[in-house]
C-alpha cells in the first residue's frame, strides 16, 4: 500500500473513530423515573438545592452513584444532552464513575468529587488551568466540566462523564429519567459487583433505583474524600 492510500485510510479511520464517539456521546437511554428524594424522606425541590452543595444518589441502579449539584453558572445544553435545570440551567446531574478506570464514590473513601472551589490542573494541551466548579477524580487526574456536558478537561478519561437526564413537575419535585452519552453501568457492576453487594446490603446489585432513591451530602455518603 502506497503512502498516499495509507494516509487517506488512516484520515477515514480517524474520521469514523470521531464520528461514533460524537454519536456515542449524544445518545440518550430512557430509564424508569426516579422520584429524588432528601434522607428524611421530603421531596427534593430545585428551590431547595443550595449551590455549590453536592449530592449522590443511586441511579439507574441503586448501587450506580450519580452526583446531582446546584452550579454557580449556567449549563447550556450540548448535542443532545438538554442542558441544566431550572429557569438558569444551574442544576445538572452526572454518572459519578470516572470514564477512565471507574473510580467512583465509595461509602469508606471517594476519589471523585464535585469542587466548587478552584481547582489547578494541566489541560489536554498541557497548559496548567484554574477553574471552579468542577468534577475531580484524583485516582488519575481527570477533570470533567458539568457546566459543559461533563466534558473532559484533563486527564487519561476517554470521554464526558454520562449525563442523568432531570425532569420537574410543576411543584418542582426532581425525578432521574434518563442517561445520556457513554456509561459504565455495566462494565461498572460488572467488575465491582460483589463488593457492591456487602457495600449497599443487597443480593442484587442490577436492581433499579425504583420509584424514590435518597439524595447524600457527598461529604457525608464517603467517610474519607481524596481531594487534589
């Protein structure tokens, strides 16, 4: 094969590659509404999440973390992912299992968190950034943006974090309906099924979320937060 036909195959390789990641990453999966609720069992409101306050709560499984937080700014939608909630777009929620080696919040230690304070790291061009608002996983380094549909900002991570679709009614109340883009769900259970298992006290870790799921300060679901 000639260098000119090498190249043009490589460039369609190339092409392709990006084609199905774009689609992969606009891909939207339905899944049964969950109804979030607070620990004491009240309805959680968008009037009543506070900003910069981080959560986790299991969703499309219940042993599948997912951050849901109040931004300080607005998240405008991005391919098919409809963007934040509320009337300023500020409420997002994001699968909290990093797309690279699934580190995730873990009930004993989390090395992933949502940083609303400034957080220093080198992009994917290798100039060194300070941002707020982000999502940091410090097992390898990456660094999401939730205002941007959980694109990578740094790191080894191959893609955004998948994207939990919200909807409101008209009191408010928050439900998960959907995922959006690429998920680890089941690579997920999958590796860490049986730690899960005696992690949340269940036989089946694949069981949804069903009708209401419990909403955690994320300080308070992990006992110890790696922060970097």
């Amino acid at each position: 094969m000639d260098r000119r036909r090498f190249t043009t195959l490589c460039t369609g390789l190339l092409a392709g590659a990006a084609t199905a990641h774009a689609n992969a990453r606009d891909a939207h999966t339905p899944y049964p509404a969950t109804q979030l609720a607070f620990t004491d069992d009240t309805d959680v409101t968008l009037d009543s999440l506070k900003t910069g306050q981080a959560y986790i709560f299991g969703y499309p499984y219940r042993t599948t973390p997912c951050f849901l937080v109040r931004l300080a700014t607005s998240a405008p939608g991005n391919g098919s992912w409809p963007g934040g909630m509320d009337t300023d777009q500020s409420v997002v929620a994001f699968s909290a299992i990093c797309s690279h080696k699934m580190s995730h919040p873990a009930k004993p230690i989390s090395h992933i968190s949502y940083r609303a304070e400034p957080v220093s790291f080198y992009d994917t061009h290798g100039k060194k950034q300070t941002h707020q608002g982000v999502i940091s996983c410090c097992s390898e380094r990456s660094v999401y943006d939730p205002a941007n549909a959980g694109q990578v900002l740094s790191g080894p991570a191959p893609a955004p974090l998948a994207a939990i679709a919200l909807s409101a009614d008209e009191q408010g109340r928050l439900s998960a309906v959907g995922s959006y883009g690429v998920d680890q769900y089941d690579r997920f259970l999958e590796k860490f099924g049986f730690r899960l298992a005696m992690e949340y006290g269940v036989t089946d870790v694949r069981a949804r979320s069903g009708n209401r799921s419990q909403i955690v300060r994320a300080e308070e679901f992990s006992t110890q937060q790696v922060l970097c």
